[in-house]
C-alpha cells in the first residue's frame, strides 16, 4: 500500500546500506495523505479501493504526451482537447500526438483530465561564461544598505561589457514575511511566486519620479546607508516601507490587485501578517482560509503590497531586458528555493496542495549524522496531479517572467522529497515520491513557453535516472570544483579530477553559498569557524590537517595544469581556480565576487541560525570599486576568452 501512494519503506543512505523505514513513519506518512493504515482491516480495505481504481481503466487527473508519440487513450475511446482559447482539437487512441506544445483540457469517454504537451527537450543553452551574485551583498554609493534591482541593472551592465559575459546567476528573490524579524535566508521564503520588495530600488519606482520635490526630499532623508558589518534586514525595510508608504498617494495601487486574484490574496496575506505576524498558523480563526473575509480584513493595505509587486516585476523587467539589450544571450538566472516557510504566504494560499504538518529534509549523511530539517512545506503528489499541476506551473511561469534562466535547488525534489512528520526528528522520516516525468513536462513546458535555459543543482549522490532525464532534456547539471574529486578508498583525502574530466552539460563555479569560499578554504578559515561555534564532529587538528592536506591537492592540480607557479601566492592561486574553470569542457562557467575579492567567510554556514551572520554578509567592496578592480577584469578576461559570445 506505500508503494501505491509513493511512500518509500527503505532506501540506499549515503554508505549504499539498506535502510529500513519504521512502520510507524511509514503509517504517519499515510495518514498524512489521507491514507488509513492503523489496522491490517484499513490496509486491506484501502489496497481493494487502489486495485479498483487500477482496473477502471480510467485516465489520470495529469496526462503528459510529446510531440509524435502515440495516445493511449482508456478503452479505446477518443476525446477531445481544448486549448486555453476554447479551440478543440480531435484525439484519437492510437494516432499520433500533433497537438501544439501547452496546456489543454481533456475530455474522452473515460473521463476527463489536464493535457500537457511538453517538448522531448529543451535548445541546448549556448556556451556562455557569467557571475553567481547575491544581491543582497551588493553595495553601491546610492542604494539603502543592501543591494537592489537598480544595483543589479548597473552590475550587469558592467558584466556585458567586461569579457562579454552572457549571464547572472542570482540568490532567490522570492517573498518573504515583510515583519520584524524579517527573514534574511533567501532559501526560506514566504512565496515563491512572488518577490521581495527589499530589493526595490526607491528612486526607481514611478511614484517617485511622479512626487512632489518635498515628497522626494522626506523620501531621500529616509535612506539607509551600508555602514556596519552586516546587513540589518529589519533596519532596511523598516526605511524602505516608510519611504514607499510615502510615495503610495502617487500611484494607483487598486487596480493590480482587482485584476489579478492571485495578487490579490497575497497583498491580503501580507497586510494581514502586518497586524497578526507572519505565520498564518496563529492567526485568529476566521482568517486561515484565504477568501473575502480576508481580503475585506486586510482592507487598504492590499492595494499597497499589490503594488509593491507590480514595482518589483517592472524593475526586473527593466533588469532582464537590459541584459538581453546588452548582448547577454541568457541574461539573469533566477534560483528556485526547494521549498517555502510552511507559515508563510504560499503556505495559506495553497493548503490544499501542501503536506499538513510535514517539512522536507534530508537522511542522515556523513556530514549530518541526524539528518537535516530545513522546515520547508512540502507539495502532496496526489493533490497536484489532481490540480493539474496547476501551482508549480503558475510558481515556475512567475519565476521566469523576467528572466532568461532558471536554477533548480536540490532538483531531486522533482522525482523524491525526505518528508520528516510532525514532531520527528529529521532521521525519523522516509522518501515520498512525486511524478517525476509530469514535475519535468510541467518545467521544461514553461521554461520552453519563456525561451529560458534550466540549471539543476544536482550535487551530492545522485540517482542514475536523474543524471539520465537531465542529460536528455538539455537541463544542465551543476559542477563544483570543491567536489571534482576522484573516488578513493576510506578517509584518506582525494585528488582533485582535472578539468578535462568535468562533465560538457554542467554549469562549473569554483564553490557555492553553502560552502567555503576560495579564500576560505586556501586558508582554512572554514575549520576555525566551524571550530569557534562548536560544530565540528571530530578532533578540531585532524579537521585543519585535512583542510591543509585538501589545500596541498588543489595546489599541485593548479601546478600540474600548468596554470600558477611553484611559488604562486594565495592571491594568484584563486586566479588558478578560475583558469582550472575556463580549461573545462563545462558548456557555463560561473565566478563569484567572494572568491575574487578574497573574502573568507562563506554566505551560508548550514547547521547555523543565529551563531553565524548567515545571508547578511557585504562585499568586501562597493560596486564601484568592484567594477574598477583589477581582479574582476582579470577573471573576466580568462573567461571571456574560454566562452566567448556567437
């Protein structure tokens, strides 16, 4: 009965060792989807009601087909499907598929269903070279203590003139809770269909150029600047929010919301969250539902956070087309969270196609011997079938509306998700498996519908299948430099693979937000901070004398290549790493300001909350002195001459 709802009673860990699931995750897990299995009498009763189901040969709620496949229509019978124009089109079992790639309703004799004809593949993405930016760590003369949408226009800008790069790989911009505490980890949003409006540009938005000089005057006064170490979240909107509350008068904020219900329950989650805070959990009673009473609640604050969002999606707008303008051939490439605050936003807008309860996590590994809990909702599988998918189509259709790419957080969440019950802990939890070849016809039908190039983050152990579908769909993998490393026996520490091995169909970054950075790892500096906030499993030397042993492998590669002298210092050796990408095979290649500029800390230390200034850390330097940096323009050259523009 698992199998038949998806529901994993073992799985391989990260040892290849079976694992058996115990009986009581696996009943919890089915209840969750409103499955009975306390007794062997609802086991059977509920196995009968599949098998029939199974024997009714009727057609699923989701039906994916491509293009000159053959229809298998139950019993025989033919069908008809409308577009969303009304057009009918005829549908008959056995002919061949000939029906335009997008989105029909169904209709045969054995029932009705959601069409989808999605393309066999995506274009194969065009040899490109560009930057990993967070842009909230950018820092210009004019922006208010953190990096916006005016920062990232003028970023790129710069990036298309300097080497030619073809793109911009972003940090999520999705929404988050705009209430103290304001929530600074982009991999925890509120909605991912939605964005942040800490990342408007002030001076940017029409309201201001249409204010009176006073209303500018008050607007200008307000603006925070980057002083101090960190980023202040709650500081920048807090000045960011007046400013725009006052610029509110100049704009007609009602209109996106009547037009738009979507936009309009969001802005009204928003203004509710303002008076009830931020998880909609604890809210009173009658507001748990998204619906009139609580629009009617919200009350004039929907037309302002309405508007916020119709800003952020012209300032992107503005942004991506910019890119393009300025010869970029993929421009910005937005990131796609794993998941969202069970609590927030999407959490109250889409309760009936979420898990109850549930958050998605990981099994335990060698780096997390209880596994991990990243607190995140989880999509129920049969909920979206029966919704057509409709929720991950209108999240994916949002997240591209300006952009020319889209990254996918732990893409393995398209084919199986660690689901940890409630009040388990996360080594308490099984594998829950979604429809991996709708989840894919769903993303790479939008992705075609948008002209973008899709990414998958498909780092760790991976499934044969899923490097397979990947590789066939022209969905580019992700390539580490910190993980190209060969396949040893015990602990001893590995060589580093030389770039002529790194797989074609991959985007390669020398590291990520969630691992050290280069300057980080030549000097060991993720040890001591892992060592300082009591973090580290083992004995703290052993884990510096393998930092150092890591350091002395990459070195010799670096020597091997060709690429530094005997003598280089640690300066020259990051500019190595980027010479060792641009030496590769891999079809984008990817640097990063923090590696470039020598900064130590990494943005994310996974296993840290409050120890460590996770998501708030600057630049080392503003934009302008980025962009007049000789490090920058010299990386830019190397890559720019290893993937210049056609």
């Amino acid at each position: 009965m698992a199998a038949a709802h998806g529901v994993a009673t073992a799985y391989e860990d990260w040892r290849h060792r079976r694992v058996e699931v115990d009986p009581d995750v696996i009943r919890t897990i089915l209840g969750l989807l409103d499955v009975e299995a306390d007794t062997p009498a609802a086991v059977r009763r509920e196995l009968a009601r599949v098998r029939e189901r199974d024997r009714a040969d009727r057609p699923p709620p989701t039906v994916v087909v491509r293009p000159g496949e053959r229809w298998r229509l139950p019993g025989g019978a033919g069908g008809a499907a409308l577009d969303d124009s009304g057009a009918a089109y005829e549908v008959r079992d056995g002919a061949s598929v000939d029906l335009p790639l997008g989105w029909y309703h169904l209709d045969s004799g054995a029932g009705r269903s959601t069409l989808v004809v999605a393309p066999r593949r995506l274009p194969a993405p065009p040899p490109a070279w560009g930057w990993m930016l967070q842009l909230y760590a950018l820092h210009s003369a004019r922006s208010w203590g953190i990096g916006d949408l005016a920062d990232l226009r003028a970023f790129t800008d710069w990036a298309a003139g300097t080497g030619d790069a073809g793109l911009v790989l972003l940090n999520p911009l999705h929404a988050v809770a705009t209430v103290p505490a304001v929530q600074p980890s982009p991999y925890s949003p509120s909605s991912r269909r939605f964005a942040n409006p800490v990342y408007l540009a002030v001076e940017e938005t029409e309201a201001y150029r249409r204010a009176a000089p006073g209303v500018r005057a008050a607007v200008d006064a307000l603006r925070t600047n980057a002083d101090g170490g960190h980023i202040d979240y709650d500081h920048v909107w807090r000045s960011k929010r007046a400013a725009l509350e006052l610029l509110f008068p100049y704009v007609d904020g009602g209109a996106a919301a009547a037009r738009d219900p979507a936009l309009r329950d969001f802005a009204a989650f928003c203004a509710l969250a303002e008076s009830h805070g931020a998880d909609w959990r604890r809210w009173p009673e009658h507001l748990r539902r998204p619906g009139p009473k609580a629009v009617a609640e919200a009350g004039d604050r929907v037309a302002f956070h309405a508007w916020l969002q119709q800003e952020l999606g012209r300032q992107l707008g503005h942004a991506q087309d910019g890119a393009r303008r300025a010869g970029m051939p993929v421009g910005l490439v937005h990131d796609l969270a794993v998941g969202v605050d069970p609590g927030g936003a999407d959490g109250w807008l889409l309760q009936d196609v979420l898990a109850r309860g549930v958050t998605a996590g990981a099994p335990p590994d060698g780096f997390n011997r209880q596994g991990q809990d990243w607190g995140l909702a989880a999509w129920r599988p049969d909920r979206l079938a029966a919704t057509g998918y409709a929720a991950f189509r209108d999240m994916l259709r949002s997240v591209l509306a300006h952009a020319g790419g889209v990254r996918v957080d732990h893409v393995m969440g398209l084919w199986r998700l660690w689901w940890v019950p409630p009040g388990a802990s996360p080594d308490q939890g099984t594998y829950v498996s979604y429809d991996d070849e709708a989840m894919l016809a769903v993303l790479a039908l939008e992705a075609h519908r948008a002209g973008a190039v899709v990414v998958a983050e498909d780092l760790g152990t991976v499934e044969p299948r899923v490097t397979r579908a990947l590789r066939d769909m022209n969905i580019l993998g992700s390539q580490v430099l910190w993980f190209t490393r060969e396949e040893t026996a015990g602990d001893e520490v590995a060589p580093f693979r030389p770039p002529s091995e790194w797989p074609a169909g991959a985007m390669a970054s020398i590291s990520t937000h969630d691992l050290p950075t280069a300057a980080g790892m030549l000097s060991g500096g993720h040890v001591r901070v892992r060592a300082e906030l009591g973090l580290l499993g083992g004995d703290v030397e052993a884990e510096a004398d393998r930092a150092r042993a890591d350091r002395r492998e990459l070195v010799a590669l670096l020597r091997r290549e060709g690429l530094v002298g005997d003598d280089a210092a640690d300066d020259e050796l990051v500019i190595g790493m980027h010479r060792l990408l641009a030496a590769s095979p891999c079809r984008f290649l990817l640097a990063s300001p923090y590696d470039i500029l020598g900064e130590v800390r990494q943005p994310n230390l996974p296993g840290t909350v409050d120890q460590y200034p996770n998501w708030r850390i600057r630049l080392p330097e503003t934009l302008e002195e980025m962009r007049a940096d000789p490090r920058m323009r010299r990386v830019a050259s190397i890559l720019g001459r290893a993937r210049p523009r056609r």
